[in-house]
C-alpha cells in the first residue's frame, strides 16, 4: 500500500487549516504530541516543552491522503505510527521519511503504540492467531527489526496496552494484565454482570500503583501493591470522586488516571474550568475572551498537564498544581451552590476513612524531613503539641509506657473542645520519650518515639483515633536513631511492620486486623507473629476474615488467601489442624461465576496451567522471516519458488524420521511456529493437524487457592540460592491434608511438568557423566587410552563431582537436622 507524504511549510496559517482536530495522542514520556484532522487529512506536530504554560506552538505538519485512520501513535522521538484498514504505516517526522518494518505479517493490525523505551508494540489478530510484535525503533536501512513475539489464546480480546509494557485482556467477563517483560499476568477485575470488551463504556488507565478501569457507570481502582480492587466509585456520585481524589492526599497518582475515565462529568469539568481559569490568572489574559463550554469537548491528560483544543490551537495548562487547591476553594467559597454541594454522604466517607492511605501514599519525603529535624535536635520529651488551623493535636507520656492522644477543635479566645482521645499501652518495661511530630494533612500525624515511629489518623466521622502505621525500633540514643534512618527508613516506601511491633502493642494488632487494606499488607507477619506467639483466638479471628473476605467476592479477593497460604509452613508445625481446615473448605473452586465448559485435547484429568496462556515465539523470529521470504517469492519468483519447495520436498522424503523429530524438537521448543506458514518445510504442521483430529474432551478451569503458596521471597537471590537455598512455602510445607486433595494434585502436576522434570533430568544427566567419565578413567587399561583423554576425563570428573558435591552441602545448610538423620546421606545412597 502506498502512502504520500507531504511535509508542509505552514508557519502562518493555522494548524490543520482551521478544520477541527479529531485526535491528539500524546508520546510516553510526555514530551511530544500530535494532533489529526479527518476533514483536513493532516497530522500537526507539537512540543509539550516550549512552554512552562499556555498556548502551545506547532513543530511539524504533514498532509496524508487518506482519511479513515484507526489509530495514531507517536514517540519521543517523532516518529509517528497510524493504522488504517488494518494495515500499519511508519513515518519519521523528523527526517520525513517513512519506515519499514522487518516482520510485516499483512493487513491485520488493530492496535499499535510506543512504550517507556520508544520500542513499537503492535497486536495483529483474525480467525487464526492473536499476536503481539515488539520492535525496536533503532532504525537501519530505513527499518525497524522484530525483537519479540507473543501469541495470544483466540478466547481472549485485546482492551488496550500501556506504556508501562502492560497488556490487558477480557474473557469471559473478567479483566487481565499481562506483563511483557516478566511473562506473567493476574486477574485484575471479575463481575458477575455480562459485558463486552468493545464496549465504550470499557476503558482502562494506569501507572506503577493503581489501575482504574471504567465498566459502564463504575470506575473500579486496583492496587498494583496489593493485588485487589480497593475502591469502587460511582461516576455518577460526583461527591464521592472528589472524596478519593483530594481526600485521601493520592491527587498526583488518581488525578490524571481518573479524569480520562470522568467524560462528561461535573466534577471533572469543575477542575479542568478551575484550571482554565488559574492558567488565564497567571498569563494575564481575560477568561471572557474564551469559551469555557468548547474547551470540556476534547481534552488530552498527561501525568502533569492537561492538553486543550482552542480555535485550532492547542493550549498547555497545569494539572495537579491547578487542580490541588479545589479543596480550599470548595469548602470555603462563598458560593452558595458549592458549599451546599461539596460536602461528605456516610457512604463516600466510610468508603474514604476505610481505606489505609498510607499503604499507598507514605509521605515519605515528610517522613525523611521529619527524622532529619529529631536527629539534628535530638531531645526526649514527654510532651508535645501540634497546631494546625482549626485541629490541636496533643501527645503526652503516661505512666512512662503508654502514650496518650487528645484532639482537639478551635472555639474562640484559645478555647478548644476536645474531640476525641486515645491510649495506647504497650507491653513493654521501658520508659517512653517523645521525639518529634509531623502532620501530613487536617487528619494524619506521624510521631517519632524512643519506641517506634506511628502514623496515627482522625476519623472525624465517628470522632476516633486509628493506628496506620507502627514500627518498632530502639532509639534512645541518637546515633541508633540515625541507624533505623540509614537503614530502614532511607528508601522511599515505608517498610512491613516488623514482628516485635505486634509483640507490644494490642492496639496495633486489633487495627490491622480490622482494616482490610492493612490486614492484606501486614496480615502475612501477624498471623506469623501469632502462631509463633500461640495466640489461638487471634489466630482463627485472621482465618475467619481472610475466608469471609474471600467469600464475599470469589474473583477478586483472592490474595487474601495468600495470607494463609504464605504462613502454611508454620500451621503445618504448630497447629496443623488449620492446614487440614483450609484443604477442606478451599476445594476445587471454579474461577468463573458459572461452568464455564470447554472442549480440549487433553489426556489428564488434572491438566494445571498458568491464566492467561500467552506464549513467547520470539525464538522462532528467524522461522517468521524464512515463511515470509517464501511467501514473497511465491509472488515475484514462481519458477524459483517451485524449484525450492520440489528441492524441500526430495530432501524431507530422504530424512522423513529426522525430519519430524527435528521439528517436533523445535516445535516443542517454540522455535518454529504454525501461525505463519509457507512452502514444504511446513508440511509437518499439515500432517500433525491431520493426525490430532481426535475426539476432545469437556473441560472446566478451576482455581487452585493456594495463592502465592510457589512463590519465592520477594528478595529473592540467585547468588545466596547456590549457598543457601530460599525456598517457597511449597517446599517447606509437606502434608498429606494438602496433597491427597485435587488442589494439591494438581499443583504438584504444574511444579513437575514447569520445573521438577527438566530439574531432574539434568541432575540424572550430569549424575550419569560423571559415572561414565570416573569409570572410563579408572577401568580403561592405558594402552586404550591416551594420558591426554584420561586427563580430559579426571578433570570432567573432579568438575562434576563438585558440582553434584554442592548439592549435599546444599542440602546441609538447608536443613542439617534433615541431613544429618538421613542415613542414606552417609552413605552416598
């Protein structure tokens, strides 16, 4: 397909002619944008750096011939992508030049973009395969070269791909996200309502903490971190959106993702009008000129600014520092209308004072400030008092090991009324000294002590105090003050709460158990606390909620499982009728809100596999190339093509045998694939289809709830795991409750057919050289051998030989005990 490319000198006419822009997309790193005109058949160029604010000046323009473009991509290097009638089109805007691609499969493209690294991701999908080609924009030859290749399951369709390399699909009434760098995907949002994926009503955005998808009349917010849906919002309830998004002190993270998700509602054109008008403010311009009405149609957000049509030009104005003051303006106008309307329902407060801000947002940097302040001046006191507008907050030491919180609300003539108090005591025989104190908002404190640091929150609905966030630390000097800085609280995420907190503090233990959030952050180390610490009650309350949350929504409160799961080892050695419980009432339960029945080729009754099933066919790049090769030369060289398929054919007729194991190997291996085929050499996949035909069997998908039950510790080390093994609870955990149940069978078939027989047959193999290679040098008479093969052979020996050697001593590390009983060990049985 051709396409003309004209590069226009449009320095002073108005971009696109005047005629109305349909399109703006905006390059991943936000440094570059484009503008498109259906009507004018141009693309127009533009700066987002020209201007710190204002009205934006245009870079390149260029006029293209055709006017049904599906979708249009730019990089930070301009270089523009387009499709059109499935078909993908390149152009350098820079050089002004078009690009090829080295693996063009055909007109079947749907959707394409550019990630962080510039690199071109595409989804071509039809009848017979759905795929998704990476490639990297390091031009050569005027070309861009293939660098991976993922294949789809055809039950799957594409909503969208980011920019952070994240993927996500529908099936079967359920949203998924795949990553693209460490192949795996997790279910992020399930519902029972029958949807479709090309709804308009189905739109996703992210960044690295939260993704919002919008079904319908619900936007859904779900934490990267914690792997659960944390808020559901109504688009409609535009009190309880303005509640998530300046409440809760998250506006530079839910801001820019919310606000393309909000079309057309009142709050969303309330912060872009209040931006319009701050924008005017600081450029001294008059917002009569302007009509705010044509600004709220067609709108492009970035992380920073918000990108408006006007009059043909596109203006550039401020977003989370426009938009951060709407709180102050809200509640303090002397509008009557918005003051009667911004106010908090019970519904959106409890949804807002329910969710632990702190796991997400941890004001880390008032933290660091905070412990800069105590440790340049560091005095123990048993007092301290905070004022900050209206709200007084009052620490004091009590009894010398408790700490007592009074708040308290202005009156007049330094008159205040208390508000609400709380005492926290602590089972711990040591004088308590306060350090320092910080506040983050009208209703978060974080407080420094000689005991630990605690993020405690106002819930002024209810008018009481909560613990977020504890930590446990010794500082009564400063120099151990400085050390828990240096070495825990110097990064820039708030660290787990550490056991010894839970020890000595009830008041900790009974909030973290009671807020949902915080029970899915630190419920791993205090179920681990109270097992060690043989706390029955408490123990089964943690059970109790983690299965009640779970029933509540099958799809999506699946990680609070994982809190079970993560423990099970030390269930298992302490109270083992729990793992005996939890096998019998977690059983085999299906992932879908009815059976979903499927027909496959499968031999097994247990057939486990990771959800989504994305192939990698990146090795089989070169196989591609070789298929479309053939193909091209079906078309300009037929005698050529026929002499070499009649040479294929002749040459797979001699080496049949070899022939299919070579490719059966290669197949296996996904070296070759069968979504592209062209010419003899792909007469294996032919006879293979035409022998499979055989009858399927009905299939239902379960879950297998033993969540993160495989997974290794998150600071997991490949070098330490050749000294000292880390395993999973998998390893640590062996118990019949477990695996005489289909669940368990059924993980144990996924840990051997994934890992347990490549594992232990490369041991047998290596076990089986080093056998050969020892007895070939001590039983072959020299006269058959020569000195250098022998040495050859003592050298392979000694070299296996100490690689099977670390394996004990491997084992011997793990667990000496173990070891040291096994009496096989001993003897090298």
């Amino acid at each position: 397909m051709s396409e003309i490319f004209v590069k226009i000198d449009d320095k002073f006419s108005k971009p696109h002619n005047g005629k109305l822009i349909t399109k703006i997309e905006v390059s991943p790193n936000e440094k570059y944008f484009v503008t498109y005109s259906e009507e004018d058949h141009s693309i127009v160029g533009w700066n987002i750096d020209d201007i710190n604010e204002g009205q934006l000046k245009s870079d390149c323009h260029i006029r293209i011939p055709n006017d049904n473009i599906r979708q249009i991509y730019i990089s930070d290097d301009k270089k523009l992508a387009y499709i059109e009638f499935g078909h993908l089109e390149i152009y350098d805007m820079m050089n002004n030049h078009k690009i090829k691609i080295d693996c063009d499969i055909g007109e079947y493209y749907s959707y394409c973009t550019f990630n962080l690294k510039s690199e071109l991701i595409l989804y071509s999908g039809n009848d017979d395969y759905n795929l998704v080609l990476v490639y990297s924009t390091q031009t050569k030859n005027n070309e861009w070269k293939c660098q991976r290749i993922h294949k789809m399951p055809k039950d799957f369709d594409l909503i969208s791909i980011s920019k952070y390399d994240k993927i996500y699909l529908f099936s079967n009434n359920s949203i998924f996200e795949w990553n693209l760098i460490n192949e795996k995907g997790i279910k992020i949002f399930g519902t029972d309502e029958e949807m479709k994926y090309y709804t308009p009503e189905l739109r996703i955005s992210s960044n690295e903490k939260f993704i919002c998808t919008r079904i319908k009349d619900k936007v859904f917010i779900y934490s990267v971190e914690l792997e659960i849906p944390i808020v559901s919002l109504n688009i409609n309830n535009d009190i309880q959106l303005y509640d998530i998004i300046y409440r809760t002190g998250l506006i530079h993270l839910l801001l820019p993702l919310l606000l393309p998700l909000l079309s057309n509602s009142k709050i969303r054109n309330s912060i872009m009008e209040h931006c319009w008008k701050e924008c005017l403010n600081r450029l001294n311009k008059n917002d009569q000129e302007f009509q705010i009405e044509n600004l709220l149609k067609n709108i492009q957000f970035t992380t920073k600014y918000a990108l408006i049509i006007l009059d043909g030009y596109i203006w550039k104005i401020k977003l989370e520092e426009n938009a951060s003051n709407m709180n102050f303006i809200f509640e303090n106008s002397e509008d009557d209308d918005s003051n009667e309307y911004w106010y908090f329902d019970n519904e959106s407060y409890e949804t807002y004072e329910n969710l632990n801000i702190h796991l997400f947002n941890p004001y880390m940097d008032n933290i660091h400030a905070l412990f800069q302040k105590v440790i340049s001046n560091f005095i123990m006191k048993r007092e301290l008092t905070l004022i900050q507008g209206l709200i007084k907050w009052e620490i004091n030491n009590i009894n010398d090991s408790g700490i007592e919180l009074q708040i308290f609300s202005y009156v007049d003539f330094n008159k205040w009324d208390l508000i609400c108090k709380r005492v926290e005591n602590f089972s711990i025989f040591v004088n308590i000294f306060l350090l320092g104190i910080e506040l983050f908002d009208n209703d978060d404190i974080v407080l420094i002590t000689t005991i630990g640091l605690f993020i405690y929150h106002l819930n002024k609905n209810n008018k009481s105090i909560t613990l977020r966030y504890f930590y446990h630390m010794k500082s009564y000097y400063m120099r151990d003050l400085l050390h828990y800085y240096r070495k825990i609280f110097s990064k820039s995420i708030l660290p787990l709460s550490n056991c010894s907190s839970f020890e000595i503090s009830d008041g900790w233990v009974l909030d973290v158990k009671n807020n949902k959030e915080s029970l899915l952050k630190y419920g791993v180390e205090l179920l681990s606390f109270a097992i060690k610490d043989q706390r029955l009650k408490l123990i089964d309350d943690i059970y109790k909620k983690c299965i009640n949350y779970f029933e509540q929504d099958l799809r999506n409160n699946r990680m609070f499982l994982s809190i079970i799961t993560s423990t099970m080892p030390l269930l298992n050695e302490y109270f083992p009728d729990y793992v005996s419980r939890y096998s019998l009432e977690i059983l085999m339960i299906t992932d879908y809100h009815f059976y979903d029945i499927k027909y496959q080729h499968s031999k097994l009754h247990l057939d486990s596999f990771q959800y989504p099933q994305i192939l990698n066919l990146t090795n089989s790049i070169l196989w591609l190339k070789y298929n479309m090769w053939i193909g091209k030369l079906s078309e300009t060289h037929l005698i050529l093509f026929i002499v070499i398929q009649l040479l294929s054919l002749f040459i797979i007729l001699i080496f049949l045998p070899i022939y299919f194991v070579m490719f059966y190997i290669l197949s296996k291996y996904l070296y070759i694939n069968d979504f592209y085929t062209n010419g003899a050499l792909s007469l294996y996949f032919e006879i293979i289809k035409l022998f499979s035909k055989r009858k399927t069997t009905p299939v239902i998908t379960f879950m297998i709830p033993y969540i993160n039950f495989v997974n290794y510790p998150k600071d997991y080390n490949w070098f330490w795991e050749l000294i000292s093994p880390q395993p999973s609870p998998f390893v640590n955990t062996i118990s019949n409750d477990i695996y005489k149940t289909l669940d368990g069978e059924a993980l144990i078939n996924f840990k051997w057919n994934m890992y347990g027989k490549i594992y232990h047959s490369i041991i047998w193999i290596g076990f089986m050289a080093l056998l050969g290679c020892f007895n070939a040098a001590a039983k072959i008479p020299k006269q058959y051998i020569g000195d250098d093969v022998l040495n050859h052979l003592l050298i392979a020996s000694i070299i296996l030989g100490f690689i099977h050697l670390s394996f004990e001593v491997r084992q011997l590390i793990y667990k000496p005990e173990r070891w040291m009983k096994d009496i096989g060990n001993w003897f090298g049985i």
